[in-house]
C-alpha cells in the first residue's frame, strides 16, 4: 500500500518526527511500512505533521506528494525541503539545537569535545521505524557535515522554544 496524506480524523496520533500529537482535522503524512510483529505480512502507518515528514522522511513524503488528492497547503515549500534532503543526505538528521549544558559531548565532524554553552545540532538515525539519538555536532561544524547551510527552518521547527536572540546568536554561530 503506497504511503498517504490525508486528514487527521481523531487527535489521537502522535507524530513520529517531533513527537506531539496531530490535531483532528489537519492534514497529515503516513509512511507504511511491513509491520514486524504481524505473523501474516500486515502494513503499519506511521504518522507525521507535513512538516515533520519532509524535514524527516523526504523520499517516501514525495512519494505520498505525487500520489495526494488535492492540494496542500505550503506544498511548494514543502516539496523543496524534501528535495533538499534528498540531496544533502545528512539534513534529514538535524533534530534541535541547544548550547551544550556539559563538555563531554563529541562532535561528530570534527571530533573534538564540544565546550560547555557552545551552540551544537543534536542529530538522530532512521533505523527500524524510528529515529534515534546519534550524537552532535558543533554549531559551526554544520556546512561541512551537513554539506549545506539551510538548516534554520528545520532547527526552528523542531526547537520552538528557542528565542529571537538565541536565533540570532545560532545564525552567527551557524556561519563561523
């Protein structure tokens, strides 16, 4: 069964690349995927905000795009940031940024401690169905591991809680 963007039809769904709920009503992406606990080769849907799927799962979120009855809202956008992470195969890994509250983390480009308070990307894997934490990397260290510098909407997607001065503050950082 091919993957899906439809509406959300109750609010019970939590979506699997930020982990909030999916509000009824909202457009939404579902990847399907062979379901490993089902005895007869069944399907399981995992679910996410438009956003979250594009940002987190760019090749099956076209696949659902070209297959959608309608339009989207934001598609266009939408599509772009896919398209980016298919091309930079790393972007898909950026999960929030945050100045380090230790210096014991390693950044996983230039393998050096990451200081305490200094800007870093937490990073997760897709493995199994599900993302899990991989490590950081520095602020700074982002064009080179990451292979490019568009990474704001996503940072700011999946850290909300980040004010306009620590926006700026990660821009700068972001650019060193």
């Amino acid at each position: 069964m091919p993957h899906v963007i439809e509406t959300a039809t109750s609010g019970r769904a939590t979506c699997r690349g930020c982990g909030s709920r999916i509000a009824s009503g909202i457009l939404r992406f579902g990847e399907r995927l062979p379901n490993p606990y089902a005895d007869d080769g069944g399907e399981m849907t995992q679910w996410f905000h438009l956003d979250c799927g594009a940002y987190r799962r760019p090749e099956p979120f076209l696949e659902a795009v070209v297959g959608a009855e309608g339009p989207i809202p934001d598609g266009d956008r939408l599509i772009q940031e896919a398209q980016s992470g298919i091309t930079h195969r790393r972007l898909p890994r950026v999960s929030a940024a945050g100045r380090a509250p230790t210096g014991r983390a390693t950044c996983r480009a230039c393998k050096t401690l990451i200081d305490k308070g200094t800007w870093r990307l937490a990073l997760v894997f897709y493995e199994d169905g599900r993302f899990a934490p991989s490590g950081f990397i520095h602020a700074r260290c982002s064009a080179a591991y990451l292979e490019t510098t568009a990474v704001m909407d996503r940072i700011r997607h999946f850290t909300p809680g980040l004010e306009d001065a620590d926006i700026e503050d990660l821009r700068a950082a972001l650019t060193v």
